[in-house]
C-alpha cells in the first residue's frame, strides 16, 4: 500500500484524487492538504492546512492538484522532504521545470509532471503520430463544449506536432479551393485542426488519416473528470521507479 | 410501365442512369441518347446521336445528365414535344430556368429539375432544418476527397442556409477564442462549416446540433454514384403528375 | 411568467428541475414540494411535504419526477385542484393512466406524460420513422454505460417499432451466414438491434439506414441529465393549450 | 527499381496490383502472367499464360492474387526460380504455408504472406491489441454490405483474438440483462461483436474501448480496393530483406 499525500485536496480535481487514491487496492490516502479547507473531511480524511502534514503521515507519493502559483513551491518542498511528487497543475514555466528537474535529481525522490492524464488521450497522441508515417494526409477535428476559452486545444496542438516530429514533412496533395473563408480549418504541422463548439458536447478529439481507398480515424472521448483518475494512480505506482523528472504519461505507457 | 429516354446516355451518370432505368420494375429503357456516342450499345439500346429519337421511341420521360451547355436547349425541346423532362445536370442560370418553368407551364409535359438526387442527403438537409428550432447552435463538418475542386460543398452551402431561414437568428453563445486562425471554420447563415479534405474519403456530411447535456448528428455517407439513382426512378414516375416546374427533390418527398 | 410547483424537488431530477424553472425567462418556480425532504431549500425556495403548498402559492404548472407508487395520487390530486401537471415519472400502468386521461377531461387543467423528455431522442425517432420509407433497411445500435441493467434500451425498441409501423414490411435482403452466434444482433421489427455496454459511455443511440450507394445515420449522445430540461420546459409552456391528456413529447414537437 | 512480375494480372485484385506498381516510382511491371486472358495488354505490358515468363522478364519479385488452388504451386515455383514471393492470395492450409516455409528456408528468396494488406486494418489491429491493456472493456462493431457472405469478419475476429492474448482474461464487469434475444452481440475472446449489414456500406470496423470516464475508438474504412496497394507496394520492397517466410502485414510497419 503506498500512503498517498493530496495536495488542493478540496478542488475539483483533488477530491477526485483523494476518492480514486481510496478506491484502488494498492494505494492509501494517508494525507490531505488544502489551505482553503482546513478541518474539512475528505473521504475519511481531516484536511490540514500546512504541506507540514505530509511528512508526518508518513506520505511516499504527494500528488499536486492546485494552482499555477502554489505548485513550483509545493513541488521543491515534497523534493526535499524525499516525497516523491506527481504533477498534474498546469502552467510550469520551462525555467521552473528545470528548476524542480534539479531538484529531483539532487533528492532521492522523484518527480513526474504531466498536462494530461487521460490514458486514452495518451494512447491517440501515441497511435496517431504512429499512423502518420503510413497516410499521406491527416486532419483532426476537436469538439469541446462552448465554455470553453480557446481554439484549438492544446492536445490538438500537441497531436499535430508530434505526427510531423515522426513524419517530417506531409507529401504535397491537392487541396480544395476555399469560398467561404477558413472552412478549411487552421494549420499545425501541416495538419487542418477544426475546432468545433456546441453545447452539449464535452471533450472529444478525432484524428482522421487518409490515404488511397481507405482512413483511419481515432478517436478519444471524455465524459467524465474520473477519466484522469487511471493515469494519476498509474504515475502515483510509477514516480518511485522513475529517478529525478519524468514528463507525460505516455512515458510509463511503454511508448 | 414508363418509357423512359436517357439524354447523355453514354456519360458516367447517364450510362448508371440507363442501368437503374432498366433494373427497376416501374420503368423501361425505351431510348438513349448522347451525340458523343452514337451507335454504341446500352443495356441492350443503340445510342443516338439526335433528341429526336425520343419521339420516335414513344418516350414519356426524358432524363437529361448532360453538360451546362446543352440542358437548356434539351429541356425545350423536350417539352414541345410533350416529353416530360428530368434535369439532373447542373449549371443552368435563373434565366434559364424561367424559361423553361413558362415552356413547361405552356406545355402538357413537366419538368423537374434537383442539385442533389441522393435521397439522403436531401433528408439529412430536411431533419437537420427541422431540428434546428430545438438546438442553440449547430455545426456542419462536410468530408470529401482531396481532389474536389472547392470547399465549402454545395450542400453544406444549402444546409446551413435552409437552418437559418427555418430558425432566423441563432441565440448568442459563448464561444472559443482562436490561437490558430481558421481553426473554428467558415460562417454560413450562423453555422459554422468545416471542409475536410482527404484521400480515401469519399462524400460524407455531419450535421451536429447540440444543447444542454445532448447533441444530435445527422450524417449522410454516399459511397456511389448508384445511390443518386433512387432519387433518379422517383422523379421519373412523378414528374407527370407534377404540372409545370417543380425544383428539389424535397418536394417529392412529401416535405 | 408560468408559476411552477416541482413535486419530488429534492431528488436528481427534481432538483435539476427546479434549476431549469428558475433559470427559463418564461417560468418561475413558485413551490417546491417533497415529503423526504421538508424545510430543505431549493433554488431560493423553501421544500414543503404537502401537496397542499401548490394551491397555496397559486401554482399553475407542476411538474412530477417522484416514485412510481406515488405519481398517480399526485396527478390525480392537481387535476382535481384545477393544476396543470406535467409528469416525467415513469411506471405508471394502462389503468393508471385511464384514469388520469378521465380526471384531466372533467377538468379545467390538462395533463401531460412522456417516457423521455430529451427533445433530440426523439426527433431521432421522428426523422429514423419519416427515413425509414426511403432505405431498404435499418440497423440500430444503442451505446450506453455497463450499469444499465436492461438490453436493448426502450428507446430503441420504440424506434423500432416507430419505423415498422411507418413502413410496413422491409424488402427481402440477402443477409450474411453467423459463423459466431448473435453477431446479427436481436431483431424488433424487421430491424437488428445492437446493444453496446462499455463504462465511460454515457446514452447514445445511432440508427443507421442503407441503400445502394449511400447510408444515413441518425445519432442522439445524451451526456447529462440536463438534457433533458428543455423538454420539460417545453411542456410546462404548452399543457395549458392542450386539454385533456397528451402523450409523448413528440406531440407538442408538430409530428 | 525493383523488377516486378504480378500473377494473376488480369484479375480485379491482380490489375490493382499492375496499375500500382507502374505508379510507384521504386517498381517496375516487368511481366504480368494470368492464364486466362494471355496477349491481353495490362499497363503496357503483355500478358503471358506461363510462370516461365517472370525469369524471362528478369523479375526480381512476385506477387500472386490468383485463387486459392493455384497460390501453391505458383509459390513453389517462383522460390524454386529464385523469385521473391509476395502472397496475397487467402485459403492457404497449414500444410501448405509449411512447405513454403520450407521452401523459402532452402532458397536464396524469401516469402511473405498477408490475409489483409489495408495499413490502416493493420493499424487498427494493433493499436487496439495495444490500447487492450489500459481499458476495462472493448467492444467491436464490424459494418459491411449486406452481399458479405459472412458474420463476423475475420478482421474481427482476428481483432478480438490479438486484444485477449495481449491482456489475459478481461475483468468481472456488471453487465445488462437482454430482454430481446442477441442484442448484446458475439463473444470472441471476452470481446463482444456487433455485425452490421447494410446496403450502401463497404467494409468498416470499429473498436471502442472504454473505461471510467473516457471510451477511445479505432476505426478503419475502406472505400476502394486500392486501399490495399501501399500494403503490397511495402510487401514489394521488403521482402528481399526478410529470410525466408514472414507473416503478417504488421510484421513490416515495426510491430
């Protein structure tokens, strides 16, 4: 049983956190920080105040789910107390993940950070950038509920970036001219990415790759916040196996 | 049994229209047409190469899939002849065919004239016309190969438009604000339009309408040039009960 | 501004319910009522355990998401207090509803009952019915989460039955040979039935229609309970107009 | 430019393979062989009745679509010759494919054998047998026209197969009960499969995983026969690099 620390244990994410870390058989929460909910009961569980409580409940694995400006302070303080620490905030700068990069690899414990920890997200990133070697073109087509602030989403970007990373340049294909402006979507890496907006909708992402006589379409649908829940207990199992800084889930998948 | 005359008979349409002709048990291939052609043989008819064959061969119906420059004068001389005509060639002008609505109106013979005759496409544009009163916004996400010449389709062009006039004005909702340009499509009458355009794709279109907690699709998949040919035998038995001109296959259908 | 009166407004659905009155410009949520729940404040309102509390706040309109073994006293209780009543709760028998269609025609109020109020299932249902004569044949497929405890959904049936009783018989097709048994799905109506049950679906439902060449495909993604709100807005606004008892939200859609 | 003979080059999978091999700018057709239409012009190229022809033209490698009582033979032959065999042709026995085993072991050319040359099914096959591990359930939906003659397809089948030998035995899951006989599909390795029929379709697969919260599909659509050519093309040009057999398109892409 590993005794699991959870950090903005309060939020959205992290009373999610606090009931998957309780649900699943190999992990315990032994800790719940959030400094907006002291005395509060999570799952079981008083919430403190002070990250102080991590250490002395005896916490392995500290998991982040809290804000852009608390979590690089949060980050340093599990490192040097040798807690190991999972990272799902977002918003590090790149001088800050070098910073905790650092750190990690002066501490015995380790640190893993990732902007997306929906196994299936990973997984269509992964077979999607495998496939592109093997079609001539390939667009994707994002669909997000209309609260949404921006267009496209950053796993869009990400998946049109890492397909031209694998292929390098697309193969020049005739296009359809367009009389309505932008109906052929925006460009990434060579790769159209329409953005769709409606309620109703969730997340969802379709990446469509064509060649001669047939496609290939992957798509990953998310319907609930529980469906992060499978790749943070995964990291939260793996970050003891992994020395200094890990990025992305697709590294403990194998890929 | 109606008799029935194939104008361009030999083209790629025209030739698929003589097959469906003779396959269905309404209908018979009495002549076949096509200046291009002449004494080629089709499903067991000698082209001609002259309109006045039909006459000849006792023909109710003609079906014209010719080219833009040879329908109009097709049509009329049709109609003078006490032919019923269907025109499922495109290009003619709105000069056009009020000529032809005033020689069909003079005429006992009928024309009919559509863009589209694959019957569900015609009935995807009708739901999702229907539907637009009960949604807060719609999206269409048209699909073709990467050789069509333009983008949006035509009847993605139609769709969006007949929503609108169905609807009026769609309700202001919040909406993304874009970080890559033209990722959230073309505007059409309030609906955003996304152009797909890959190989191995072949004719497809997406209506998605969504509201609080649910969406609704309606999508249409051509796969071949055969399934214009239902919409084809339809208009060929009811043209001679619809006096004057009548435009769309819609109305045959009891919209 | 309808006044509203939500009977079971401490429940899921009624408690959404409440939500969805006070949000509607056209509505205003004038009790709540709940027997499990008294004192509790709903939405600004204070829930009440007497069904006497509509009268007494001049309600016009109420809305019953209850029990089975309690809906019918209650309809029977707005009827006879000059109430129009709206009911979502499911189970009523043939009997029950006799009864009800009775007290609504000696009554001033009217009554009204649907087995799903998400607009989009069943226009779903209308559009498969009105396609239906257009295809040679229809398949559908219900996707839904792996706690549902019954297969196929009543949903598809009824689509099912929607689209044989539009139609008539379906054409003899040819038809592939089970080398594993029940791949071809069950069969309602002339019509195969797949029934997919994975965790992280939610409610889907996806009729696909074929004929030479082309396919249409019909498909209803319900993802949250306020779905279907609209629905019961809809009929809060029309039972005022249509005496007596009405069946099914599609009545009050113009089909 | 690798020197090209296709044996049963007058066939309709056999021609396919003629036009892609003068397409490709790494292939040369140098002998196309097809006893049942010898002096026939395939691409430029006569075809010949005998074997013998591919020594003659200098082939470097073979590729045989011609039934499955001649594949057998003609392999032997070509390996015996020296020739390279690219085998497309299904209905091969254990025995048989042994003895070419052999036969490939013994010679200075090598063999290779595929039951599906779409990339695209490949990849599906093998993304799902990879995503397996990471989901709680799959399902798969095959859709086909409705002159298959058979239910499931063996993509399907050997999709199922491939999930289950990478993940054991799925887990305990709650399950729905049917009320309408078969709905809940076939079962194949702990996969449920849903055979659709439908006129208007090609040959389509789907394979929908899901877990709490989240449901990743894998689709492939094929549209034309040429979707297999890039899968021989890559056959062509890999097999001199293989000794003796290899099996399985999947074996080529890196799997």
């Amino acid at each position: 049983m590993i005794k699991v620390g959870v950090v903005g244990a309060a939020g959205k994410m992290g009373s999610e956190v606090c009931k998957a870390v309780v649900a699943d058989s190999g992990t315990e929460l032994a800790a719940a920080v959030d400094p907006f909910s002291p005395g509060a009961l999570v799952h079981g569980v008083v919430v403190e105040s002070d990250l102080k409580a991590l250490s002395g409940a005896g916490v392995e694995v500290a998991v982040d789910f809290t804000h852009p400006n608390a979590v690089f302070e949060n980050a340093l303080h599990c490192l040097e107390a040798g807690i190991h620490v999972v990272i799902g905030t977002t918003g590090l700068g790149e001088d800050e993940i070098g910073t905790i990069e650092k750190a990690a690899a002066d501490s015995d414990a380790n640190a893993f950070i990732a902007p997306n920890f929906a196994i299936g997200a990973v997984l269509m990133m992964q077979f999607a950038k495998e496939a592109a070697r093997h079609f001539e073109r390939a667009e994707i087509i994002e669909l997000h509920h209309d609260q949404k602030a921006d267009a496209p989403s950053g796993t869009a970007i990400r998946t049109a970036e890492l397909m031209e990373a694998e292929r390098g340049e697309w193969p020049e294909r005739p296009d359809s001219v367009e009389s309505i402006n932008a109906v052929r979507g925006g460009l990434v890496g060579g790769v159209r990415i329409h953005s769709v907006r409606l309620p109703g909708l969730v997340a969802h992402q379709e990446v469509v790759l064509g060649t001669d006589g047939q496609t290939l379409t992957i798509r990953h649908d998310s319907t609930d916040r529980s469906s992060f829940m499978p790749g943070v207990i995964l990291a939260i199992k793996e970050v003891a196996q992994r020395p200094g800084l890990t990025v992305g889930l697709e590294s403990l998948l194998g890929f």
